[in-house]
C-alpha cells in the first residue's frame, strides 16, 4: 500500500506527468468538441457554412432605345437566356482545376454547337477558314492585348522572354494561342476549334479573376433546348448556369448596321476607359462596339443596380438579403427617316443590279466570270465538300478542286525548280496569277522582309518590271537576306544557300496547300477552263441552301433543259442573286440625303449593308470572318470611308473660285473647241472631236464642259500675268475649303476626310488631278450650294429619358458662306444644275423641279465612278442629295437612282411598284463608253 501511495506521490510531483494530464485533458475537450460540432449539431453547421458566403451581383440596366426621327424603333432589347460561368472550384491544385474546367466547358461548347447556339466571342483573335489563327486588331490596340496577355503594365516592358522562348512584343497569333493552351493546360487531343473555344471561355473568365463568384457570359441568347440541358446536368457543370439576361436587337440590321454599329463585352482598354469615369461599369458589361451604340454609350447606357445575395459553396444563391433597382438607359431619336433609309437602299441595290444584268447579258462580264465569282465570294461553303453528308455534285466539285490544286503546287514547284525557269512577262496568264498570288502571300507571312528591300537595287527593278524569272529573283532575295529564314525549316547558322533555297520551296509548298486564297485562284481557273461547270455550280446553289427550294428548277438544271447561264441571268434579273453576293463590278454604293433647311441628315446608305444582330451580344466569330473575307466589304462604310475622285461634281466649286477670284463673271463667255491648247498634255473635252462652242457658267455647268473649267483653272494659275501651277492649286484649295473639303462632315460615326487636289490646277478643275472626296463630304457640299449654308453634320435628333422627358435636342451647328458669291453669281451656278437635268432622259416628265450634276471619274483599269449631286425641288429645297455608285461607269445611273428616290420621297412614288420592275428594266448607260463628264 505504502509503493502505491509513494508512486502516486512522486508521479503528481513529475513536471512532465502534470502535463501529461493536462495534455490529455485538453484532448478530452476538443474530442468532445469534435463529436458535439460534426455529429450532434453537424447537419446544422454545414447549412449555416452554406449561407456564410455573400455575394453582389450587378443588375445590368436595360439600355435605351434607339428610334428614328418619327419614333419607329430601330434597336432595343429583348429578354433572352445566357449561359454562364462561375469561378468557384475549390480544387486543390491548379492541374485539377484546369482538368474539371476544361472538361465542362467541352461538355457545354459541344452542346452549344450541336443546339446551333452562338458562343459569345470578343476575343482579338480568330480561327480562319484556313485552321490559321489570326488577330483582328492591330496598332495600340493589339500592343494593349498583348500587354495584358503577358501581365504586364505597359506594352513597352514586352520583350523576349528566355521562358516562352519568343519575343512577347512581336508574338504571332499562334504563339499567343500556344500560351494559353498550354497555361490552361488544354489537351492535344481536343480539335482546334475546341481548343480556340476553351481558351477564349477561359481568358474571359480570367478577366473575373478578381470577383470570384462573378459570372462570366460563355454564350447568349441560347435555345430552348441548350437551357434543358444546362439544367438536366447542373449537378456535373457546377459553376455553369442559365440566367436571364437582355440582348441588343436590331430591326432591318442590313439597311441600318453601318450607322447604329453594334454592342459587345466591354474589352480591357475600354473597362479602364469607362470605369475611370463612371465606377458602376464592370468588366461583364456590354458596350458600344461601333457606330452610334459607341457614340452614344454615355446616353445610352442606364445605371446599373446591385443585388446582394448568400450563396452556399457550390455557388447557388440561397437567400437574397437586399437590392438596388437598375436605372434604364436613354432613349436616342436619330434624325434619319427610316422607310426613306429602307428604300434608298433597296432602289440603290436595285439600281447596281440592273448594271450587273446589263453588262452579265452583254458579255461584258464573261458568264465564267459569274459562276467564279460564287467561289471566289466563298457563297459556295467548299468546307462543307467534306461533310459526312456531302452531295454527289459537292464530291465531283470537290475531286475536281484537289486534283485543280496539285496542278497549281506542281506548276509552281516546276518553275521555282526548273533549269530553265521563265521570267515574269513570258509566264502564262494562269502561272502569273499564281506567282502573283504566292509573292504577296511571302510578304504577308513576312518571309520575304520588305522593310530590307532596296527599291533602287537593280535586279530588283529588274524583277518589277517582269524581266526576271520567280526562281532568279527568290535566289537574290536569299542571297541580298531579304528572306527571313528563322521562318524556313532550316539550320540558320549552318545551311548554305541551296539548302536555303531547298528549305523555302517546301515551306511554299506546304503554305500554298491548305491557303484559301490560292485555292480560290486555282478554282477560277478551274471554272474558266470548263472543268467546273457552271451547272454544277447552279445546282450548288440550290443544295447548299443559298437559293430557295425550287425541285422543278434543280431538275432542270441537272437535265440540261436549262441553260446554266439563262439561270443565272433570271436570278440576276430578279435580284435574288444580288451585287454584293457576286462582288463584281459594280458591286457597292452609297447616297446621302440631307434637308438643306437644317442641315439634318435623312437618310445615309451604305451598300452593302450586313446584319449586325450577329456581332451583338457576342460575335458570332464565323460570320465576322465571312464578312471580313467578303470581296465586296461589307463592313466598309461606303457612305463615309470611300474616297474617290468627285469628277465634274467639282465643277461648281471652280465656278465659285473662278467668279470669286474675278478671272470670269457670270456672263463670261469661253469658247469650247474640243480641246484646251495651253498646257503641254493638250487635255480634251469630253465631247471630243466634237465641241460645245461658247459657254458661260451656267451652260458649261450645264453641258459639264471640259475646256470651260481647264481655262478657269489656268486663269486662276495665271493672275499675276503668268501661269503658276502652286498658286492655280492654292485658289482652288481655298474656296474647296470653304465647302468643307478639307475637314470631317462632323458625323457621329466613323468617316475620312477628303482630299482636295495638290497639283495641276487645269485637271484639278474638272474634278481630277488627285482629289478624293468622300460621299458624306459631297452631300455637305451640295448642302451648301443649296442653302448658303456649311453645316456640321449630325446623326442625332433628341435624347430623351426612359420616362419621356427631353434631355438634349440637337441641331447642326453651320456657317454662312453666302457672302463667298454674290446672288448673281449665285443664280449662275444653281441655275446652270438646273439646266443639268434637262440633259438627263431619266428625269424626262418628272413633276418636280429638280437641280443636280453629275459626274463620271476614271480609274486605271476598271470601270468608271459615277458621281450624282443635286437638289430639289428647286424653287423651295427640301432634299439634297449625293450618290456614287463605284465602278457604275456612267454619271447618269448615279443620276437614274437619285431621281427614283426622289419621287418616292418627293413625290409619293409607290416604292413597291418601283422595286416590283426587275433589274433588266434599269437600261444603264455608259458601259461601252469612258465619258468623263
């Protein structure tokens, strides 16, 4: 008993058996503590860490309405179904991370496609046709991208990085897409449009990095049947999930897009831009991409609310705790009147149509050059040749087209390789076309380093003016080092020339092979010899979807009871083949109409137009690659980017210089002998061998008389008594600048400014020499000879709030130049527009008194422009207008469309009897003719 008492007595004065005890009681305690929280109150804890996890979500603000100046609705917004993503995975290691997001997000693309769905894409960089990557941006804006790619501040900290093992400043497209891949940890085995897709999800979620449960938008405006299937897999794509969202809408986009522009997810640049100013902006905002949707964001865009809620850990919302209602946007009236837009646009195309017809009926364009023309403007889809289910006719075509191909890449290896090898200017039209098409690809592709080129070089001056041969002049630029052989599968430090030259071949070869471009050139050739025929092509029209079902029709063609050509003729004729499908000449146009009461702009066309509903709300990326490869360029705005020489619409602004500068006078008479004798290139009148004898202002005007305006010209180079070519070009810049010439119109959108003649002041007075003026420009020119009056233009009306009231009513601010001519003067030049239309047939019996003048401008191997200005009714002006259809070859179908629009504006013409006449009822004019009146 006595042992047991001492050894309980020695252990409780142990130092380390006291804390033996006081360790094992604390281990007593947090077991208690462990069983009390996980088994007794588990269940409860784990639903109140559920609700731990608060979340504010934005509640994006409906964007105001766009109408135009009599209140019809032009763009708005309508509830749609997105799909979006969260960033809650809560793996432990980035590895696993990027395997579940990869995963799902295949998963969810994979349906997305199949349902027909558009994903959502602002990403600067596109999968062409060819599997190639490629930016859409350039300049500071593609510095920005790759600044922020590399996380870095500025663009300039870019460099080569010894890591990447490339130069992050100059990283190519490819190298760009290889760093995402291989930071997200993409697998090889997924396709390359996959691949593409997963990326661009990933970087648009990476832009929420700092918002954790922020969602991102993968796809918008989504199906039916996409929302089921989100919703039927919720529980394997958490973090993926439908919501309720607006979308951008455009009504009648294609006559409208180049004016309204389109929205999109706000980019980096512009987060830091609008944030700066306004801090509700969030990196998931949709913002004005272009055109008035950019212009006007400020208005447009409401305020946005704020919802705060608890989410559990999954990232579902549990409890909603509180919200902030959104603001809408400002509604924006525009002063364009959308039924004279709609039709000015229809009766232009309608117009260009009918020059096709005429010149497709007239062999100008050769029927081989129509059925080309559905490949080379990619309407025919030669990918889907590869389809599972392609057609009989696609598998013949396609065959035909591979076999074409190797034709092509032997010619081409034949010549770089041959002993022999021909030099430019003896090469057939076909192998020409070929090289032609490869040397500007090598330059593309910066193999050929034309930044290096000595443009004095001798050989080189050789090879341009074709007396050296493709082989010759490819041995020289490796030889001289103009070819960068880093791009070249070649040893740089050690291969010698030939090995070089070896290396280049085959890097042609393999570039050539799978290059949309060159198979395009290869299938022309392949339509031009007979080997595609153009039933065959008809037929693919049809089958492809691009005409309406027509059995009777497609049998026809297959059994040659009907012609290929008369096919073509009658869909030309009917205008369901239209201009800009087959991107011949001519193929675009552009009019503007303006009150010249106000300076407000009617109705501004821009043909082609485009359906910009596709690039809102997420570009829809292969539509935006078909309308950027679209030989007639659509995304061009014709009315106000185009610049071409004015021809004799610049006649008026030399008469005002020449009455200014008192060198003639109203009643000035100059004699018109057919040709002007005193500068040494003799120019002649475009009347030539005949003349038009004496002429003042308003009957040169009037007959668009060439040697009137070469003499104003060279009297004003000649007032000192002696003629000076500077001094002419000075006095007609000035008075051009009075109209405007020189400046922007002051359009909302996009435009270029025009540009009056440098030099010879004889040509330049006649609309020649090197001025180039926009169509905007003209219209506000003319608005000018018209009313006194130089305005600023503007797109803009009103804007008023969500609930009605006026906040800003806008005017064109202008300035008065009537004082530049007195009224006599005045009279001289409106008077001889006047008599303008009584030389035009297609104004023969027209009920209103109309002023114009046209003008026809050539250009170096193509058709001519043709150029109308004019106003009406003459007495009290309500319109003006101004219309170039390019490449239209004759003033007078510029005049013959102005004069339609004019009488269903003016007077109450019946728009749908007018476009009810095909296009063989146009009867154009100056096809066979280089007029230049």
């Amino acid at each position: 008993m006595s042992k047991i008492k001492d050894y309980l007595k020695n252990l409780f004065e142990s130092r380390i058996a006291v804390l033996a005890a006081f360790f094992s009681f604390l281990f007593v305690v947090l077991f208690f503590r462990f069983f009390v929280l996980q088994i007794i109150l588990g269940e409860k804890y784990q639903k109140d860490f559920s609700l731990k996890i608060k979340k504010e979500l934005t509640v994006e603000a409906a964007r105001g309405n766009i109408y135009d100046r009599n209140g019809k609705l032009l763009a708005y917004n309508e509830l749609a179904y997105s799909v979006t993503i969260s960033d809650n995975d809560e793996s432990s290691s980035q590895k696993v991370k990027n395997q579940s997001l990869n995963s799902k997000l295949k998963q969810v693309i994979t349906q997305i496609h199949k349902n027909n769905d558009t994903l959502a894409n602002d990403f600067p960089i596109v999968l062409d046709e060819d599997g190639n990557y490629s930016y859409t941006i350039e300049g500071t804006k593609l510095k920005r991208f790759l600044a922020d790619t590399f996380h870095e501040k500025s663009y300039s900290k870019l460099g080569y990085d010894k890591n990447l093992k490339f130069n992050t400043a100059k990283a190519s497209a490819d190298q760009i897409m290889n760093y995402y891949a291989k930071n997200y940890s993409i697998p090889k085995s997924y396709s390359k449009q996959m691949q593409y897709d997963i990326i661009v999800a990933r970087v648009a979620l990476s832009a929420n990095k700092y918002s954790k449960y922020r969602s991102t938008t993968i796809a918008k405006d989504v199906s039916d049947e996409t929302v089921a299937y989100i919703n039927e897999h919720s529980q394997e794509l958490k973090g993926i999930a439908i919501e309720e969202a607006t979308i951008r809408k455009y009504n009648d986009p294609e006559y409208f897009a180049s004016m309204l522009g389109y929205t999109g997810k706000i980019s980096n640049e512009e987060y830091e831009d609008y944030s700066a100013k306004d801090k509700s902006y969030t990196n998931n905002d949709e913002v004005g991409k272009a055109g008035i949707e950019q212009y006007y964001e400020k208005y447009l865009r409401g305020v946005n609310g704020k919802q705060t809620v608890l989410v559990d850990n999954v990232g579902r919302i549990s409890k909603k705790l509180s919200k902030k209602d959104a603001k809408a946007g400002n509604n924006v009236y525009l002063s364009v009147d959308k039924d004279l837009q709609i039709a000015t646009y229809k009766l232009l195309e309608q117009e260009i149509a009918g020059i096709v017809y005429a010149e497709v009926k007239n062999g100008i364009i050769p029927k081989e050059d129509v059925y080309a023309a559905f490949l080379k403007n990619s309407i025919i889809d030669t990918s889907h040749f590869d389809s599972p289910n392609a057609t009989d006719t696609e598998k013949a075509v396609k065959n035909t087209c591979i076999q074409g191909l190797q034709e092509g890449l032997t010619i081409i290896d034949g010549e770089l390789r041959s002993s022999k090898p021909a030099v430019n200017n003896n090469l057939p039209t076909k192998t020409l076309d070929y090289f032609t098409y490869l040397f500007t690809q090598l330059k593309s592709d910066k193999v050929i380093d034309t930044s290096k080129i000595n443009s004095n070089d001798a050989t080189y001056q050789k090879w341009r003016d074709g007396n050296l041969s493709p082989k010759e002049y490819l041995t020289y630029c490796i030889k001289k080092q103009w070819i960068d052989i880093s791009k070249l599968d070649v040893n740089e430090k050690y291969a010698n020339s030939d090995e070089v030259y070896d290396a280049l071949c085959k890097y042609i070869q393999k570039r050539l092979s799978n290059n949309t471009g060159f198979t395009k050139i290869v299938n022309q050739y392949l339509v031009k010899e007979g080997r595609i025929t153009g039933t065959q092509v008809c037929v693919l029209l049809y089958e492809q979807g691009i005409l309406d079902q027509d059995d009777a029709t497609l049998n026809g063609l297959r059994n040659g009871s009907i012609s290929p050509f008369n096919f073509i003729l009658d869909k030309i004729n009917k205008i369901e083949i239209t201009p800009a499908q087959l991107a011949l000449e001519p193929c675009t146009g552009s009019t503007v109409i303006t009150d010249p009461n106000n300076g407000e702009i009617l109705a501004m066309v821009s043909y082609p137009g485009y359906d910009n509903n596709r690039l809102a709300n997420g570009v829809d990326s292969k539509y935006y690659a078909e309308l950027n490869a679209d030989l007639s360029k659509p995304l061009y705005n014709y009315a106000t980017q185009e610049r071409t020489a004015p021809g004799s619409t610049f006649k008026m602004i030399s008469a005002t210089a020449g009455m200014a500068e008192n060198v003639i006078t109203p009643d000035s008479i100059i004699n018109c002998g057919g040709i002007f004798n005193e500068v040494s290139n003799k120019p002649k009148c475009w009347i030539y061998p005949s003349a038009h004898g004496p002429e003042n202002v308003s009957t040169a005007i009037k007959d668009s008389c060439n040697v009137f305006f070469y003499t104003v010209g060279y009297r004003l180079a000649s007032t000192t008594g002696v003629y000076n070519d500077a001094k002419g070009i000075e006095k007609i810049q000035k008075f051009a600048k009075i109209y405007g010439l020189d400046k922007k119109t002051g359009i909302e959108i996009p435009e270029n400014t025009s540009a009056i003649a440098t030099e010879y002041p004889v040509m330049a007075a006649i609309g020649q020499s090197n001025n180039n003026f926009t169509t905007v420009s003209l219209s506000r020119y003319v608005t000018a000879i018209t009313s006194g009056k130089l305005y600023d233009y503007k797109l803009m009306n009103k804007i008023v709030s969500s609930n009605g009231k006026l906040l800003k009513q806008y005017k064109s601010n202008s300035t008065d130049i009537s004082s530049t001519l007195n009224n006599t003067q005045w009279t001289a030049i409106r008077n001889g527009m006047n008599q303008v239309i009584t030389t035009l047939d297609c104004f023969n019996g027209f009920p209103i008194n109309v002023a114009g003048k046209t003008g026809t401008a050539q250009q170096a191997g193509h058709p001519n422009h043709g150029l109308f200005v004019g106003f009406a009714p003459f007495e009290a002006p309500r319109i003006t207008i101004a219309t170039r259809i390019a490449h239209g070859f004759s003033s007078h179908n510029a005049a013959a469309v102005s004069q339609k629009i004019m009488a269903y504006y003016l007077a109450g013409g019946d728009l749908n009897a007018m476009l009810a006449n095909n296009a063989d009822s146009i009867n154009p004019s100056g096809l066979t003719s280089r007029s230049n009146d």
